[in-house]
C-alpha cells in the first residue's frame, strides 16, 4: 500500500473516532452529587439510620469544623441548580430533607428512623450509575450546639464510581482530609471541594475527603465540647495570675527595702510564666478534662518546674531562665512529634478544632518559643546562639514540625536581631545588618521550598507560594488580610491589646531602665540584649501572624518576667535569711 493511500485512510478514520468517542461521551452516566439535611440531627441520629450508617461504611462519618452550618457553606460556595463541567455535559446536583428524628426515648423515634432509611436508601439507589458523592448532614447548628458553643457538624460522606454501590452494610468508619490532618475531622471548605470534584469543577480551596478504618469520633466530640466548657474559666483565671504577678513583682521591687520571703516569692512568680504556658498545652492531654483533673494539673506542674528550676539560681541567677527556656522547648518538641495532639484541646489560645489551624504549632505558642530561645541563647556564644535560634525557627516552620510561617518569620527575625544587638560594635551596623537580613532571607526561602517540595500534603505555606507569593499584590493583599484579622480578634476582645500595648511600655524599661533593673543590666549586658530582641522580637510575630495579640502575649510575659526575675533573685540573694 502507497504511503498515499495509507494517508486517505487515516484521513478517514479520523471522524469516524472523533463520532465514537462522542457516542460514548453521549452513552456514558453523568455524574451526580446528592445533599440530604437532616434537620436538628446529631452524629449519633445519622448512623442511627441504617442506610446512612451503610454510607459511613463504604465512606466515612466524622465532623466539620465550620461556624455557619452546612446548608449556609453549601450556599456560598455551590450555585443553586444545574453545573456544567468543562467537558460541556451537565451534571447534576440533587438532594433533599429528612423528616427531624425524634430525641432518644421518644415514642416516634423507632418510626422516624424506619421512614429515613427507607427514604435515604430508595433516593440513592435511583441516583444512577454515574461517579457519584452523597452527604448527610443537619443543615444548621442545633440550639444545643450554639448553647454549647459546639463548631463541629456532623456530617457522613460516601463517593464511588456508582450510586449503587454505597450502601454497602458494615461498621462505619470516619473521616480525614490533608485540611486538617486530623482523623474523624474536615475542614469547611472540604465538603464543597468533594461535590464540585465529583461534577467536573476545580475549586481553588478545601482538600479531598478521605475514609479512614477507625471509629467515629464521638470521644473526641465529647473532650471538645468540656474544652468549650472550662477553656474560658482556666484562660482568664491563668492571665489574671500572669497579670497578678507581674504587678506585685514590680511592687516589690520598686520597694527599697522588702522581706526577703517576698522577693522570692515575686521571683517565682514571674518566671513561671513558661511553665504555666506549657502546664496549659500539656492539659489537653489529660485522660479525663474536668476542673478536677486540669486544674490541679496546672497547678503542680506549675509551681513544681519553677521551683525545682529556680534551685539553679545558686550557680548563676541566669542559669534559671536557661533552664526553663530549654524545658519549654523540649516539650514543644514533644508535642510536635505527636503531632500536636495537645493543641485539639488546650487551655490556653483556641483549640485546632476551632478551625484556624488544625495541624502544626499554634499562633499562641509562637511567643513561647521566642522567649524560650533567647532565654538559652543569652548562655551560648553569639554563633551557637544564632544557631539555636534559625533551628528552633526551622521547628516552627517545616511542614513536619510547626508548619508555622508567621512563626519561623519571627524566629528569623529574632536570630538576625540578635546577631545586631550582640555584634554591631565588633562587626559594624552595616556588615551585622546584612548578616541578619541574608539570615532571614535564606531561612524563609528554605522555608517556603520545605512547603513546596517536601510534603505531599499542602499546608498554609504551599498555597501562598503557589497563590498570593507569586505577585507583590498578592503578597501584599496576604499582609493587609493577616493585620485585618489581627485588628478584628482585638475588635472582639479588647483584652487582647493589653500585651501589644504592653510591649511599648517594656520596650521603654529596657532602654529606659530603673535603678536596680540598670543594675541588674550593667551585672548582665547579655540580658539585657536577651529581654531587648525578645520584645522587638514580639513586635515582628504581631505583624506576621494572623492572630498578631494572640501570638505577642507569650513574648510579652517572658520578656516582663525576665526583666522583674533577675534584679528580683539577685536582691533576695544579697539579703541575709534562710
């Protein structure tokens, strides 16, 4: 055969292709994506109806963290009515509401529960034979829900390749996203991005919903709702003590002459300001979370390190802060490679369920790992204290560790603050600035790399690299959008400015000290430095997190209890008495 003829034929065979494979589009079942609400119903109501507990089999049943609802998220992110792919077809969105099942032990439950599942399981299986993604959700919050300040709505989630093949009978398993990396937990937008998938879109936000062979969480349903409970009892209870301490530590040493027990006591008081951060994080870890068991928890773990920390004061009072600050980020440590586990319900800063950020360090704690690393760096070399500082940044900012870049921001900042501070007579303004600034530089670009390249799962800092950090405006856009909520969260809780405006007032005792706290700085020129880069060191975490007050408040109380326990130790230790 000619090369000639050969060429005709495939000039021929070409629509004859192109005419089968629109047949086949044409032939093939489109895709569908059903919603069915069930009003005032909990987790426990859903699996209770054998056809939706055959969906948590075959996919997952779990909990959405959202403050809105499902039917009000739906609402916002899915248009009403039909969405056509990019492939052209038309796929369908369908759904419809079940009767409000009746509260256990009322008369008509056994019914309701028999006329759902008979609706639930006739409506799938006429969906067709297409992909297909169904969910079962309340459409609002419950009364019971708002009173108890529960943000986490049920939800039971099934996909396949057929409707037909959902309802499948077994145990039912729960759920996970990369949104939130946690079992039995998905992210608001998470729900939508499934059905917009499964109907031929590319949504810009939220994260594949996967099954996971574990129960559903209703245990950790109920440990975050006593969370919700006591977190703002304890919260308010630990800052007036912090509030307390400060106070009466600066009373005492402004006195000329004060008992010697009191002194002490003050000393104690101020330094323990990490321990309680860190007794308040550890709380969430409790087997049982009441007032019975987290607040002497708090307590003992509290006074305990201080005191046993404090002992150190014989060899050198700077000893003290050294120790503690090595302490606090051990246990950060800890918690990071069980993967913060603590943070899901913590009695200080918002719980990862909440919302904000369900995985990594919380915003809070950024101000803890500031101070904790000046705290031991004052004891280093000027080298070994860089070092220890653009680690612990790394810590804060790698997707498997912190995956905190407000938080490694800070800590680079702090080490090339403290680079300055420490360097500038030996190595001039300028060459130290430059050294600090290439510090930063070089980290945060390692940083968003981390993010990029070396987790499979996206985080925060994959979608701003990918996102909003490829253009000024974008990045820009991200600032203003981080400062807004910042300026919101004050808005709501005007306590919250207390620690911002508070660093005004420490940053001008430290270049503006009082007689005894210059004395205890001439004694101690390191810390000094150490209290200076800590504070400037807050200011940077305000402007690069979010929630800018939450991540201050911890800086600002390790750097007003460095500035009153060295003077205040140092005092004591020069006064006769046991």
């Amino acid at each position: 055969m000619s090369r000639l003829r050969r060429g005709l034929l495939l000039l021929a065979a070409v629509p004859l292709a192109l005419g089968a494979a629109s047949s086949a589009r044409a032939e093939s079942p489109q895709a569908v994506a059903a919603v069915i609400l069930a009003p005032d119903a909990s987790l426990g109501d859903l699996l209770s109806i054998p056809s939706v507990r055959a969906l948590a089999h075959t996919g997952g049943a779990g909990f959405v963290s959202t403050n809105v609802g499902m039917e009000e998220v739906l609402r916002r992110q899915i248009p009403a009515g039909q969405l056509p792919s990019e492939s052209g077809e038309t796929p369908s969105l369908t759904g419809f509401t079940l009767h409000p099942i009746p509260p256990i032990g009322s008369t008509g439950r056994a019914g309701a529960i028999e006329r759902a599942d008979r609706e639930v399981r006739t409506f799938v299986s006429e969906l067709g034979g297409g992909p297909c993604v169904v969910v079962v959700s309340p459409p609002t919050f419950t009364p019971a829900m708002i009173a108890a300040k529960d943000e986490l709505s049920p939800v039971v989630i099934a996909k396949g390749t057929s409707c037909a093949q959902l309802l499948t009978s077994g145990p039912p398993r729960t759920i996970t996203s990369d949104s939130t990396r946690r079992t039995g937990v998905a992210a608001e937008p998470d729900v939508p991005f499934e059905i917009l998938t499964t109907l031929g879109r590319k949504p810009s936000l939220g994260a594949e919903i996967r099954p996971v062979d574990a129960p559903p969480p209703f245990s950790l349903l109920q440990r975050h709702l006593v969370n919700r409970r006591m977190t703002v009892p304890v919260q308010t209870a630990a800052g007036i003590y912090v509030g307390v301490a400060g106070l009466l530590a600066a009373i005492v040493l402004s006195l000329r002459r004060g008992p010697r027990w009191l002194m002490v006591f003050a000393a104690w008081m101020t330094m323990s300001v990490a321990p309680l951060a860190v007794a308040l994080l550890a709380a969430g870890r409790l087997p049982t979370l009441s007032y019975a068991t987290v607040v002497p928890f708090v307590v003992i773990v509290t006074i305990a390190a201080t005191l046993l920390l404090d002992r150190l004061h014989t060899r050198s009072v700077l000893l003290v802060p050294a120790a503690i600050g090595a302490a606090s980020l051990a246990y950060l440590a800890f918690e990071a490679l069980f993967h913060w586990s603590g943070a899901l319900t913590p009695f200080l800063g918002g719980s990862e369920l909440d919302g904000g950020r369900f995985f990594g360090l919380p915003n809070v704690y950024v101000g803890l790992l500031l101070g904790a690393s000046l705290y031991v760096a004052q004891r280093l070399s000027v080298v070994w204290g860089v070092v220890l500082i653009v680690g612990v940044a790394f810590f804060a900012g790698l997707p498997g560790t912190g995956a905190n870049i407000g938080g490694a921001l800070t800590l680079f900042a702090a080490a090339g603050l403290w680079v300055i501070v420490r360097c500038r007579s030996k190595l001039g303004w300028l060459k130290a600035v430059g050294i600090a600034a290439a510090t930063g530089i070089a980290g945060m670009a390692a940083i968003f790399a981390s993010h990029v390249y070396l987790t499979a799962s996206p985080t925060h800092g994959t979608r701003f690299v990918e996102g909003a950090g490829r253009s000024a405006t974008g990045i820009w856009d991200t600032i203003a959008h981080r400062l807004d909520v910042g300026f919101d969260l004050i808005a709501r809780n005007p306590f919250a400015l207390l620690p911002v405006v508070g660093l005004v007032v420490v940053l001008y005792v430290v270049l503006r000290p009082t007689p005894k706290i210059d004395e205890s700085f001439r004694e101690h020129p390191v810390w000094r430095d150490a209290i200076l880069v800590i504070v400037l060191g807050s200011v940077v975490a305000y402007v690069a997190n979010d929630s800018g007050a939450a991540a201050v408040g911890l800086g600002f109380g390790m750097a007003v209890g460095g500035l009153l326990y060295v003077p205040l130790r140092e005092e004591a230790g020069n006064m006769e008495g046991p």
